[in-house]
C-alpha cells in the first residue's frame, strides 16, 4: 500500500507539474499568437496605406505631367506672341522711318524703307486677330 500511495503522489506531482507545463506554454502561444494578429494587422494597414500613398503619387504625377503639357503650350504662344509683337513692331518702326525720310525730303531713303517695310508688314497683316 505505501508503494500504492507514493505511486499515487509521483502520479499526482507529475500530473500537476505537466499542467502548469501545460498551461505556461498555452498562455506563451496565446501571446505570440496574439502579437502576431497584432503585426498582420499592421502589415495590413501600412499596405493600404502604402497602396493609398501610390495612387495619389499616381495621381499628382498625372497633374505634373499635365502642368507640364499646358506650360509648354503656355510657352510657345508666348513665344509666338512675342514673334508677331516683334513683327509688328518691325513694320511700324520701318514704316515710321519712311515717314520721316519723306518728311526730311531724303526720297531715296524713305524708298529704301518702304521696301524694307513691304514683306515685314505682309506678314503682320497676315497675323490673325
């Protein structure tokens, strides 16, 4: 019967040691189980946040490449607004210094700018508006 009893003891030591063994491990999964759902629920959300973050760089590229289109073409009717201002300009200068060549009585020079003036006013009659 002792033998019976200190069987019985070792039994319910072991029984009681394997249940705390049991239950530490238990509790040290929950936690690393709960850490990782944490980590994968911030890997979630920083890939949306990432995907978020792609699309308005999608985005404001389109602007910037749209800014840049109307610049250009903002750039070339001021360079050609500046061409026929210069056109024109030329065409009353040369015809101004006709004026005042026939004025002072030099005909030979008022000719010279009259002819300079003829293919320079031609196209600044042709420029539209």
């Amino acid at each position: 019967m002792p033998l019976l009893a200190s069987l019985l003891g070792v039994f319910v030591l072991a029984t009681a040691v394997l249940a705390v063994l049991y239950a530490d491990r238990n509790g040290d999964y929950n936690d690393r189980r709960k850490v990782a759902e944490q980590r994968q629920e911030q890997l979630a959300r920083t890939s949306s946040d990432l995907k978020k973050a792609q699309e308005a760089l999608a985005r404001v590229e389109s602007d910037l490449a749209t800014a840049k289109r109307d610049l250009a073409t903002s750039q070339a009717r001021a360079d050609e607004l500046g061409r026929q201002k210069t056109v024109l300009w030329k065409c009353l200068q040369l015809l101004n210094e006709s004026a005042q060549a026939e004025l002072a009585g030099n005909a030979a020079l008022a000719q010279q700018k009259s002819a300079e003036a003829v293919p320079i006013c031609r196209e600044a009659l042709a420029i539209p508006g």
